[in-house]
C-alpha cells in the first residue's frame, strides 16, 4: 500500500481555479470573473501589444478549453474593464473576429455587463479572447473549443475531407 499525502490544497481555493485548464462539461451556463491588470511576466504576451492584460478566475491570462455544447459567460462587470471590450478572435493578433453564438451584454466596467459564447459544431477549435479595442492589442489568449471545426471562411466550419474514402 501506499499513503497518499495531500500537498497543495488550500480551503480558500476558488472552485474554479481549474477550470481554465481542464474545460468541465455542464449543458448549463460557466461563468468567469474577468478584470484587468497590468501585465506581469507571467502573461504569455508579457512585452507585447498592451501593458494590460485580463484576469480570469484570477489567473492571468490562462489558455482556456471550452467544451461543445456548453454557454461561457465572461463577467466584464468589473470596474478594471471599462474601455476594455472582450471579443473572440480567429488569431491572436484579432484577425478574422468570430461573432457566431456570441453575445455581447451591456458595456464592459458596469455592472451586468459580459460577453458570453455557446460552444456548438460549428465554433472553430481555436480562438483567441482579446481586448477589441484597436490599441489594446495581445490582452487574452489562446482557447481550445475540442470541436471539429477547422476549416476557413466566415462559419469556420469543417470540410467532409477528413470523412472520405478510398479504393
């Protein structure tokens, strides 16, 4: 037998610390609190674009995995957030902005506003959120959506290729 010995855990741990990381399946709605803070090294583009960048659940900046068929909630509500618009970008650089299932509520500082995406088949399974202010450039990151939606053009939707086949 072995013993296991808790090594990190702390009572005071916000419950969704992990789910930035690891995506978790609910058909319901998941929710972030986004705010923004001067970027730091721990910022994937620390030195690049705007000084600030977003927080999310309190962790800077996380790469995120969005599960398909389930509604994100980004809670921009936060004072931190005025001038701050969070859109979702096919690359980091905001080119190709991804409005499908995307719904923008209020305006980003006050409260009750968010941005919020449903994650469906057609969703491309790589986006990036950033600020959509023109000078605030690599605020976000990257996010993976584990859809089969990769193709190009406006719906981002797959192509039949990867189904065909052969003599």
């Amino acid at each position: 037998g072995s013993t296991w010995n808790y090594q990190s855990y702390h009572a005071n741990d916000s419950e969704d610390r992990d789910l930035p990381t690891y995506g978790k399946h609910n058909t319901t709605q998941v929710s972030y609190t986004v705010k923004v803070v001067t970027k730091t090294a721990a910022h994937r583009y620390h030195g690049t674009g705007s000084s600030n960048g977003y927080t999310i659940g309190g962790i800077e900046s996380p790469f995120l995995t969005l599960i398909p068929g389930n509604t994100y909630r980004f809670d921009t509500s936060d004072s931190s957030n005025s001038g701050h618009l969070l859109q979702f970008y096919r690359n980091a650089d905001k080119t190709g902005l991804w409005t499908d299932d995307v719904t923008t509520n209020g305006t980003s500082g006050q409260t009750g506003a968010y941005t919020q995406i449903v994650i469906t088949d057609i969703t491309p399974r790589s986006l990036s959120y950033q600020c959509g202010t023109s000078n605030h450039g690599y605020m976000g990151n990257g996010m993976t959506t584990n859809t089969g939606a990769g193709g190009s053009g406006a719906t981002g939707g797959g192509s039949d290729a990867l189904f065909l086949e052969y003599d």
